[in-house]
C-alpha cells in the first residue's frame, strides 16, 4: 500500500452512509413484496405459491446483517476522524431504520412461518383485509408516499377490526389463536414499526 493511500484512508476515511442508504431501499422492497406474498398465500390460497417464501425472507435478514456490519464500521470510525462527526446524527438515524427493519422482517418471518389453516372470512372481508395489506406495504416500499393522515385512517380501522375480533373469539387460555387473529396482530405490529421508521424523518 502507498503512502498517498495511507494518507487519503486516515485524512479521508471511508464513508459507508451511501452505501448504507443505497441497501437500505432495496431491503425495504423486498420486505414489501414478501408482505404481499406471505399474506395472499394466507388469506386466499391456502396453500403455498412460493416453497422458498421462508428462505427469500431469510435472505432479507442476512441483508440486514451486512448492513448493520457496515454501520458499525462507520461508528468506529467516527472515535478516529473528528471529520466524520457532523455525520453522526445521520449515521445514528441509518442504525434506528436497519433496527425497525430488522423488527419488520422479524413479523414477516411470523407470518410465512403459520401453517396452512383455512381463513374463516367471507370473501369481501378477505378483500379488504389484503387491500390493507397491500398500502401499508406499498408505504414501505417508497411506491406510496406516507401520508399522516390517510395512514391514521387505515390504521385506525385496522385496529377496529383487530379489537371485534378480540370480542367475537371467547376462547379459554388453552386454546390456539384463530389464524385470522394472528394475521392481523402480526400486522399491526408491523405497521406501527413501519410508523415509527417514517416518523425518523420528522
């Protein structure tokens, strides 16, 4: 290695933010379209369409991981180069995203795990719940801006739906949560780590 390298890697040190930034929006797409996937598979079909749903999804995580290995080599840098210090802040914002990320791939891994179990919805209420489906994980993907308002909207009712559920399933401790249930709490916690992600921006 020559001097004029050494030189440029300690006065000019690596910048990993683009990098970072350019993973993070493909990983947001992915995670969108393993969302449709796994929830049309649920809702409609009753069988898989894509065998390897659980293995794409698992990709997601070992994606996240190298992002995160790249933002911690970022961080260490900062101890060296005060000028990487005004970054910080945005370096600390990337790790919050790749955090909320990994928590949606977490719940979309939850729902491509359930067993093959028959929806007791009727076909209009099926609609509906995957039109839902489908704008929170277009939000996520960029391909839907993230209204407040509208997205209120949405998520009020899905939290309406969640608790008629809670109030139509009497069921003793011992028995296994209606699929139906678990669709839509597992969506519910994404949508409010999806929430969470845009508000980093507020």
């Amino acid at each position: 290695m020559s001097v004029s390298t050494l030189v440029n890697m300690f006065v000019f040190p690596p910048n990993y933010h683009r990098s970072i930034d350019k993973q993070i929006v493909p990983i947001r797409k992915q995670l969108s379209n393993h969302m449709k996937r796994c929830y049309y598979e649920i809702i409609f079909t009753k069988t898989p369409l894509d065998f390897g749903v659980n293995e794409k999804v698992g990709s997601v995580y070992k994606e996240l991981e190298r992002v995160e290995l790249l933002s911690l080599y970022q961080k260490k840098d900062l101890k060296f180069h005060h000028i990487l210090e005004k970054r910080e802040d945005e370096l600390t914002q990337l790790r919050q995203q790749i955090h909320y990320l990994r928590m949606i791939q977490y719940h979309v891994t939850n729902i491509a795990e359930q067993p093959t179990m028959k929806f007791e919805w009727d076909a209009l209420k099926q609609k509906h719940a995957f039109e839902a489906v489908c704008y929170f994980a277009n939000v996520l993907a960029g391909k839907i801006d993230f209204e407040k308002e509208e997205w209120i909207a949405k998520r009020r009712q899905l939290n309406q739906l969640f608790q008629e559920m809670l109030q139509s399933n009497q069921m003793s401790s011992t028995e296994k949560l209606p699929i139906e249930l678990v669709a839509i709490y597992e969506l519910i916690s994404i949508v409010e780590i999806i929430e969470d992600y845009f508000s980093l921006n507020e």
